[in-house]
C-alpha cells in the first residue's frame, strides 16, 4: 500500500515537472499575436494624405462634408444625432444627445470647414431658441418633447448642455474645437477631436460612392 502511494506521488510529481514548460509553451502560444511580415525598407507607412478644397465641386460639397465628419466623430463617442435643420441648410448644423445615469446631455455644434467664415450670432441663444420653435414645429411626435427640452436648457442655460464651435482642416487632417458662450462667442479649446484616420476614410468612402463625381472630383479635374 505503502509503495502504491509512493509510487502515485512520484508519478503526480513527475507529471508537474514535465507538464509545467508544456503548459507554459501552450500558454503562450494561445496569446501569440500574429503580425504580416512588415519590411522596414517598405515605401508606405500608414499616414494621413492631405484633401484639397478643388477635390469638391462646389463649396457647399465641402462644408456637407465637414458636417457629416462631425456627426461621424461625435456618433462613434456614443452620441446620438438628431435633426437640426428643417427644409433647407439653415438651422444648426449639429444637435447630438447622450444618455447618461442621472440624465441626458445635450451637445450643439457649428461646423466649419477650412477657411469657411464663422459667425457669432450663427450660435447665440436668441438665434438657438428660434431654431428650436421651428424644429418643435415641424419634428415628428417622438422628438416633440426632445425640442421643448432642449429650448428650455438653452433658456436656462442648462449645464447638461454645451455648445461648440468645430473647424475641420482638410489639408493638415485637423479638427479644433472651441467652447461657445450664450452670445456665440468662441473661447476656450474644448479638446482635441481631431480623427484624420476618419477624415480620409469617410472622403474615400463617399468618393467610391460618387460614382459621377458629382460632388467629389480628381483635383486635377
């Protein structure tokens, strides 16, 4: 009996000592990352490559773009949009809500792109307000109450909601933004959301999509 646990002891160590390395190899080999081999010497090396302004037909073409990278950049931060504009370009070129656990947070943005002209009273509270009458107007029942809402916290001046002025620059793949006041006026930087990854990508998407070069042309062209 004596020998028969002797003998399962020196088995059960001899199983520990050899299958510890075996374990050890398996272990990594599991969280083994895999690469494709890179060539030092390779020409290309992820970078952003610079949009120009002639690559768009028209101006407009341009600052629809910047709107939509904006939406695109505040979206994949877990906002959510909703309509700013009825019938037409005029109204705010972005309104972004985000539940929170004591709440909702509100977030409107005015988007310019390259050198496009700012404005303070484009973002002012009196200009916002009329804004907001309209949209509750015209909003389908869902929204209704999302408006009224959000007319009260510019009224307010809720801290739930913030506004801010965003500046895309095609040609450096930077976006800045700036904290706007009640009256429209820029001031402090409110952060960094520059994305060139998702500049570029959204400009080649839409260029693949444009099949007509309606909007988006070779800057040759």
């Amino acid at each position: 009996m004596v020998e028969l646990v002797l003998r399962v002891a020196m088995g059960a160590i001899l199983a520990l000592v050899v299958g510890w390395p075996v374990r050890r190899m398996l272990a990594r080999w599991s969280q083994r990352e895999f690469y494709l081999p890179w060539d030092a010497g390779t020409p290309y090396a992820p970078e952003f490559t610079p949009l120009h302004h002639t690559q768009f037909v028209r101006s407009n073409d341009q600052g629809n773009f910047g709107e939509l990278l904006t939406s695109m950049m505040m979206t994949s931060q877990g906002w959510w949009a909703i309509p700013g504009k009825v019938n037409g370009p005029q109204g705010i070129d972005g309104i972004f809500i985000r539940a929170e656990r004591r709440g909702w947070q509100a977030r409107m943005i005015e988007t310019k792109t390259n050198s496009s002209r700012y404005l303070p009273r484009q973002m002012s509270d009196e200009k916002l307000l009329k804004d907001l009458d309209r949209l509750y107007l015209t909003a389908p029942a869902r929204l209704g109450p999302v408006y009224a809402g959000l007319h009260k916290a510019v009224r307010q001046g809720s801290r739930g909601l913030s506004k801010e002025l965003w500046r895309h620059s095609l040609q450096a793949g930077q976006t800045q933004a700036q904290r706007l006041d009640r009256d429209g006026q820029a001031g402090a930087d409110a952060g960094d959301p520059s994305n060139p990854a998702m500049m570029r990508a959204l400009f080649e998407g839409l260029r693949e999509f444009d099949h007509t070069g309606a909007s988006i042309q070779d800057p040759d062209s």
